[in-house]
C-alpha cells in the first residue's frame, strides 16, 4: 500500500493485538465472533475504554473554567491535537475535532461554499462515500455546478483522465475519496491533488475508510483538507479534520458569537464530546506501540506510527490475497474491484461481493444475515456509495455483501469465512 515514509519492522504478533481488543472473544450461536465489519467501525483495544471511563470518572468538565477539572479538560483536548497532528504529519493548531466526518464536511463546504455562485464548478466522483457528495450537492442551490468523474466499471477504479479533462479554470474544488468504502480501491490522491492545484482549485479528502489501512502524510499530500474518523481506526466514534492553517484563518465558520476566533477553535461548534476525545489519544498510541514493537528503534510517535503501517500492510495484505483466491474458486460469486494480484497495493483488504444470478435467498442481505448467524459480521446494501451501486446497477437487487479485514483479523478467520460461503452458496 502506498506510503511516503519506509522501514523493514518485524511482523505483527496477533496473538498480542487480539488480546487488547475485549469484543473479540464473543460468540455467536457457539461460534467464535469474526468481526469482518471493519469499513463501518472497527473494534476499541481496552486502553481506549479505559481512557474514556477514566476521563468521565475523573475529570468530566467544560472547558475553560478556573478549576482543576476544567483545566485537565484543556490539556486532554490539546494532547488529543498532538496525537492526531502525530498520525496525520501536521501541526496541532491543524486539527479540528467534529462528531463525525459527514458533519465535519457539511460544516465546511458551507463555510468554503459562501463566496461560490453561478459559473463556479465542484468535482465529486461516482466511487465516494456520499459524505463526500451531499455536502457539495448542496450547494447547487446557489448556482454552483456539480462535475462528475466517472470510473472504470471493470475494476472499480477512478478514472483519472476523465477527472483531469473535466477541470477547468471555473473549478473551485475537487472532493475526493482516498480509498472506496465499498470495493476498497485506493485513489492515487497525490497526483490529483496536484492537478487539481494545477487547476486553481481546493482538494477537499475523505480518508475515513483508508486510515485504519495506511499511513496518511497531509504533508506530502498537500491536500487544503482531509477528514477521518475515529471509530474507523480502533478509536471511539468521533470526525477529526485536518485543515491547512492558512484556510482555517482565512474562511469565516458559521458559528455563536461568542465563539473564540483562534484557529483551530473557531471551527468547534458547541461542546466537544470530551469523553470520547480522551479515547482518540489512546488510540493513536494503540498504534504507534504496534509500531514500537515491530520496529523498537522508532524514536518518535510519527515513526513508530509509520512502522506499525508497515507491518499492518504486510498482514493484510496477506489475508487479502487469501481472501481472494478462495472466493475466486467459488464460481457463483463476483468480486467487485480490483483482483489482478499485480494491483493489490491499490486496494484496501475490502471486497463487495454478489452471487451471480442470485436468487431471493442469496441477495446480499440474505447472505450477511446467513454469515451473521454463523459469527461472521458482514454488511450489505450501498454502505453510503450511493453513487457507485447506482453506476454498477445493483442498488436496486441490494447492492454488495461487503466483506472488510484490518490487521485483527487473522488467517483461520478467512478460512472459516471462505468454508462457509462455499456452504451457503455451493461451490
């Protein structure tokens, strides 16, 4: 998987990873859990529940008062910057804090959406989370045109000429995902944000699905912003946004008056979820001591941030190309996305899938509810890429049985996975 920073760690022990996460030694029915329903949450390690009990049993506050709750409050919140501004490679006064990413990108297309109008135009594609589209719909309503890149049908990937032909000098921004929520295709994101740059024009990132898969570097990227979310990356259900500093000065928020205009503050709307942002610094340390035990000479957080995506890339990648070559053997099925084994690294460990021909108890639904009485949790439907199941033509048969892997996630569980979906659906 594409990264800007390298080392050679060693491999990740997943006997020690499943013993921090609690939910993974539930059963279902008498068969052990296998929690295959990553892209829409993953798992909390324990540190994270004990630092969000820990905070509302100690220091539960608003900020800002003359007491000594409100004050370590102040510093939990400033330490949960620095964490983040560790995982994404940027400044703390960077980072805004929301309740979730589609939240976080309503907020900011109206602020960065004040000054559009007629003849001003948003690119969007058919391959996001509509998180990413909605908000920029939106402002169709002042006159804004909405361009659309296409994608290429046969292997979920965006296609990149289209969107480069389709800018132009009344392009104000393009909103892009870094990897598919749905079929897992990872976007060349540095290269289009330097032609949409090229352009005169914002590069808005939706990095919710790729954060838990790949290191994210907003540096290097050069991206204006980018938006994730916690709970995607073993964290508790919070948005966080990266903004260059010079857009979160220059861009006037809607907000309360007596809001602070100090940056970053001024783009937090109302009380923060403090509990919850107590668990976002236990998180990012989860995986920055993955990456201190693959790779001890990490001297820094950031790079041992950078040695655990190493490793998590190395063992997903392995499941993935099991994964794959186990469901290509059962002929009923279809895999939406890249399988080419030369092109894996441009995809995350997640797969949609359909039977071919299905009947009415093999639509997706169907087949997630049969896996789910067997342990395995899977999701069907469009997973919000709206867009995508409409371009496919399949929202309306139920979209995918979508199939997502993180570095919890171990051999013994494909092979299950694989043993029942040859049992469910024959082959």
């Amino acid at each position: 998987m594409p990264t800007t920073e390298t080392f050679a760690p060693a491999a990740l022990d997943i006997h020690y990873i499943r013993a921090q996460f609690p939910a993974l030694a539930q059963t279902v029915n008498g068969h052990p859990a296998a929690f295959l329903d990553g892209p829409g949450g993953t798992q909390v390690p324990q540190r994270v529940i004990d630092a969000i009990s820990n905070y509302l049993r100690r220091d539960n506050a608003n900020t800002g008062g003359a007491y000594a709750t409100s004050r370590n409050t102040d510093a939990m919140i400033a330490e949960a910057r620095v964490a983040m501004a560790d995982f994404l490679n940027c400044a703390a006064d960077e980072i805004v804090f929301g309740p979730n990413m589609t939240t976080l990108t309503y907020m900011m297309s109206r602020a960065i959406g004040r000054d559009f109008g007629p003849g001003d135009e948003i690119l969007v594609t058919r391959l996001d989370h509509d998180a990413n589209v909605s908000p920029w719909l939106a402002l169709e309503e002042k006159g804004v045109t909405i361009r659309w890149a296409e994608i290429h049908p046969g292997d979920c990937t965006l296609d990149v000429e289209d969107l480069a032909a389709k800018l132009n000098s009344k392009t104000k921004l393009v909103a892009i995902g870094y990897a598919s929520n749905a079929v897992g295709t990872i976007n060349p994101v540095k290269e289009i944000v330097r032609i949409a740059h090229a352009a005169g024009a914002l590069a808005y990132v939706d990095a919710v699905h790729y954060a838990p898969h790949g290191l994210i570097d907003v540096t290097a990227l050069d991206c204006d912003f980018l938006v994730c979310s916690t709970y995607k990356f073993f964290g508790p259900h919070m948005g966080v946004l990266f903004g260059k500093r010079e857009h979160l000065q220059r861009l006037r928020p809607y907000k309360v008056r007596p809001l602070t205009d100090a940056v970053p503050n001024r783009w937090e709307w109302g009380t923060l979820n403090h509990e919850c942002i107590a668990g976002i610094t236990a998180c990012v340390d989860y995986i920055a001591d993955l990456g201190r035990r693959t790779n001890p000479e990490s001297t820094t957080r950031r790079a041992a941030i950078v040695a655990a995506f190493e490793s998590v890339h190395r063992h997903e990648h392995a499941l993935l190309n099991r994964l794959i070559t186990g469901l290509s053997e059962i002929p009923q099925l279809k895999i939406y996305g890249i399988t080419d084994p030369s092109c894996l690294a441009w995809r995350c460990p997640t797969l949609a899938l359909r039977v071919v021909n299905q009947t009415a108890d093999q639509t997706p639904l169907a087949l997630a509810t049969k896996l789910g009485d067997r342990g395995f949790f899977t999701w069907d439907g469009n997973y919000y890429a709206l867009n995508l199941t409409e371009r496919l033509d399949v929202e309306k048969s139920g979209g995918f049985l979508r199939i997502g892997l993180v570095h919890y996630n171990t051999i013994e569980e494909v092979d299950r996975l694989l043993a029942a979906l040859r049992e469910i659906v024959g082959g």
